[in-house]
C-alpha cells in the first residue's frame, strides 16, 4: 500500500472556483452521497441539540466560549510566548513556521535527523492543509493514517469529506471493498469484521513508527500542554508508543487555563458529536519524565501560522480564528448537506471552509468563488459554539472579490444595469412592465421551467412563477385611488352617507 493519502483537492485536475460548479454537478447526482451526507448530518444535528438542553443555558456557554476565544485570539501574541515558553520547560521543543513550506521543511529535518522511514499519524487536519503527506512521500518516508475514517480514505487515495467524519460519504460495501484490495482476501461488510481488520493492521505500524505524528485540539497556554480529542485510541497509542511526537498545530488553537479548557472541551464534544465529552481527552503535557512508564522520548511541537496573522487585528475577520473546528456548521448547512465536501475542493469544506479557505490562501480569484456557495441563511452562526457570524464573513468576502473586480465581465455589466436601473423610477417601471413580454416565450403553464443563461441555473433544478401583467406597485396605486373614491362617495358634505346610486 502506498504511505501516502491524496493531497488537494478530490479532483485534482480543476481549480477551486473554475471546478466548483461541475464538483456540485456530479454531488447533486450522486444519490448515495446525498443520502448519505444528509442522514449523518441530521443525525449529529440532533444529537448536539440533544446535548445542549441537558447542559443547560446554552446560550451562556455559547458567550462564554466565545469571550474565551476572542480574549486568547486578541492576545495571541503573549499565550504564544507563554505556551512556547511552558513547552521548553519541559523539555519539548517549538517551531514556530510561517507558512506551509517552512513547516514542511521543519518536519522533514526532524525525520532526517531520526533516519524515520515510518510516520504513524492521528488525525490533524493541519498536515492535511500543508500536504505533509505528499511530502513524505517524495522524500521515501511511509506516512499511514491511523484515525479509521482517514485511514479508508488514505486507501481510496481521497481527501476528507467532512472535519470530524472524513469519511461520511463511504458506505460499508465501499470499505470492504477497499480493505479487499489492501489485504488481497473477502471482507463480509460489516462493521465488527472491518473495524478488526482495521485494528490488527494499525497495530503493527503503532509498534514500528519512528514517529508519531497528531494534531492539537487546543494547546493550555499556562501549563504547554497539549489536549486531543478522539472517539478512537490511535491518539494515544501514537504520542506515548513511538520514541518521537511531533505535534502540528495552528498558532489560533490555544486557550490560556485549564478553566478555560473546560469550558471549550464541553462546546467541543456536544457541538461535533453530541457527547458529554469524547471517548478519550489526552492532555500531554512534555515529553517522557524520569520515573514515567510510557511516553516519547522527544516532544517537538510545530506552530503553524500560514496566513492566520493577517486575520489579526481585522475588524471583520479576526473572529473566524476563534472556530474551535467542531463542524457544527457543516451539520446544519443546506449547502453541504446536499454536495458533501469534496464539492468545496479543499482541506476545510462547509461554512467554515468558505471563509477560511480564501483567508489563509490570500486567493480571492478562485478560493473567493466558495463564498457562493451558500444560502446566507445563517444556520452556521445558530449553530457556532463560539458564536462565529460566518454568514456575514461570506457576505464580506463577496463585497471583497467585486471591489477587486474578479467577478466576470458579464456579471458586473448586469448589476451596474440593475443598479441604474433601480436608482432611476422611469427605468424601473419600463423594465417591470417590458419583462412581462420578455418571459412570455419561456412561460408553460404558468411557470418558467426552462430559459436562457443565467436563469438556467436556477430552472435545472426549480421553476419560477411567472410574472404578473400588473404589479404589485400599479395594483397598490389603483387600490389608494379606489379607496379615496369610496371615501369622498360614502361621505355628504354634512356628515351623513349620501344615497346610494340605484
């Protein structure tokens, strides 16, 4: 098997914006995903409601997660220092990266220096944003992914789908098939039977990494430790088994205490999954001590700006680096919930993924393109256990890519005709009462069910009704002058009614 899962986008070959379209046209047609996706989200949409009204005063943890992560993201400066700081004391070391290459970098002088020829890895959605992957493979260095979802996708050679269940969109027959492939031998599909296969072949690369390489939930400034969640044991088995640990993180996942931790690690599991707290929350805190039983022998810690920094300080943005990377968003989102996030054609998809992606990529051309993808309704910061007002964030970011005129010619001549059109009151009337006789050729029924670019994209998938002869301006107009009639006729000059006309 090869080490290496597939880096970038699910299908590599088109650009984020210019294959964002045909990526939600072969979504939209894949039944099974749709279902598939959908069921799941539901499913973890309920249980976080569920989970909300046995904490209680959901609302009052939601403000106090958020004044958690707005102080620590507005002081990032300091709890970086006193994390980098707390992590040396202990004996770990720290890296602190600008962008994906140097951290890429980082790592590999690391492995060199250990002559690592195996990285077992936990699940970290930040190796996946640098394609660390891909990287090992180039220099020889076998990277296996130990989280079960990831480690079916590394199979498949696919991207994660989804933040907290990379491999939403893969039913049982699909795993078997991959695990058929990998061993050479029948799986039944079920999932005792996959889950052991999975078991017996994780094991043996947890004994035999020269490194382990995780992610990080959230680093506890006060103290360098470092906290990961996972409804799985790989997280454990790969910081304590292999000799070294090497965490990859993002310079926003901090909290300053360990009163704050609480606080986060409760929004974190009732948000993602719907639990009290997830299966197993290691907090690792330096390397192996004199007298412990288990644990690495080196601790090295790599902090990842990327483009995270020029978030800082930004009236309208610095508050998406406060996302705690529950998905919640994802769960609630009638955008996601129909294409999956292989459709978004990066490492972050859904409501999260839109903004984030063209932030830290500082690409409003293509990445720009994902604010589109979206209804605006909302449900994201409904949803958000830190309060994140994403839908805004989106709108934002559309202002940002026309001001920056990379929209298409055609789409900006149509709102600078709409905007003249709509700032003159002749120009309005004629074009309300002219687009009554420009329908008329599309109109069956009484509906459009078919028409020209762009009113095609809507009708692929809907109808629209068609408009009125008169609207609703010239019928109100009609209705006052009907309704002074009837005044001045119902009223004699004296008070009294006047006969009516016979």
């Amino acid at each position: 098997m090869s080490g290496s899962a597939a880096t970038g986008t699910a299908h590599p070959d088109e650009r984020i914006g210019s294959g964002l379209k045909s990526r939600a046209k072969r979504a939209l047609g894949d039944e099974f995903l749709r279902k598939a996706v959908a069921f799941t989200t539901d499913k973890l949409r309920k249980g976080r409601l569920d989970a909300a009204d046995m904490l209680g005063d959901w609302e009052a943890w939601r403000e106090r997660a958020r004044a958690i992560r707005s102080h620590t993201i507005s002081h990032l400066d300091y709890y970086l220092g006193q994390f980098a700081d707390n992590v040396q004391k202990r004996g770990g070391h720290v890296y602190f990266c600008s962008d994906g290459r140097e951290a890429v970098k980082t790592f590999l002088s690391i492995a060199e220096r250990h002559k690592a020829k195996l990285v077992a890895k936990g699940k970290s959605m930040v190796s996946e944003e640098i394609h660390l992957n891909h990287h090992l493979e180039e220099r020889g260095i076998e990277a296996i992914e130990t989280d079960l979802g990831e480690y079916i996708l590394q199979l498949a050679r696919e991207t994660p789908s989804h933040l907290i269940i990379p491999a939403i969109h893969k039913n049982k027959s699909q795993i078997a098939a991959l695990f058929e492939e990998d061993a050479g031998r029948p799986f039944e599909p079920e999932t005792k039977v996959l889950a052991a296969y999975a078991r017996q072949k994780l094991r043996n690369y947890f004994l035999e990494a020269d490194i382990g390489l995780t992610g990080c939930n959230f680093g506890v400034a006060e103290s360098g430790s470092i906290t990961l969640v996972s409804n799985e044991g790989n997280g454990r088995m790969v910081s304590t088994l292999p000799k070294v640990h090497v965490v990859v993180m993002g310079m926003e996942r901090l909290v300053p205490t360990f009163e704050d931790l609480e606080v986060v690690l409760n929004m974190l599991a009732r948000s993602a999954t719907g639990q009290k707290l997830t299966t197993y929350t290691s907090i690792l805190t330096g390397p192996k001590q004199e007298g412990d039983l288990d644990g690495p022998e080196e601790l090295h810690v790599i902090i990842l700006d990327n483009g995270r920094s020029n978030q800082l300080g930004d009236p309208i943005f610095q508050e998406v680096l406060n996302c705690i990377r529950c998905a919640a968003c994802l769960n609630v989102c009638p955008v996601y919930r129909h294409v999956g996030g292989h459709t978004y054609g990066t490492v972050y998809s859904g409501p999260i993924g839109a903004v984030l992606t063209p932030l830290l990529q500082q690409d409003m051309k293509e990445a720009g393109t994902l604010a589109y993808a979206s209804s605006l309704c909302g449900a994201c910061y409904e949803a958000c256990p830190v309060k994140i007002p994403l839908h805004d964030m989106l709108v934002h970011l559309r202002h940002r890519k026309v001001k920056m005129k990379l929209t298409s010619l055609p789409e900006r001549v149509a709102f600078k005709s709409y905007a003249t059109m709509f700032g003159n009151i002749t120009l309005y009337k004629l074009a309300t009462r002219s687009a009554y006789y420009a329908q008329l050729p599309f109109v069956r029924e009484g509906k459009i069910k078919s028409g020209p670019p762009p009113l095609s994209g809507w009708t692929q998938s809907r109808f629209m009704p068609m408009l009125p002869k008169r609207s609703f301006r010239d019928r109100w107009a009609e209705l006052q002058q009907e309704l002074a009639q009837r005044k001045t006729d119902g009223a004699a000059p004296n008070g009294t009614r006047k006969e009516e006309k016979r």
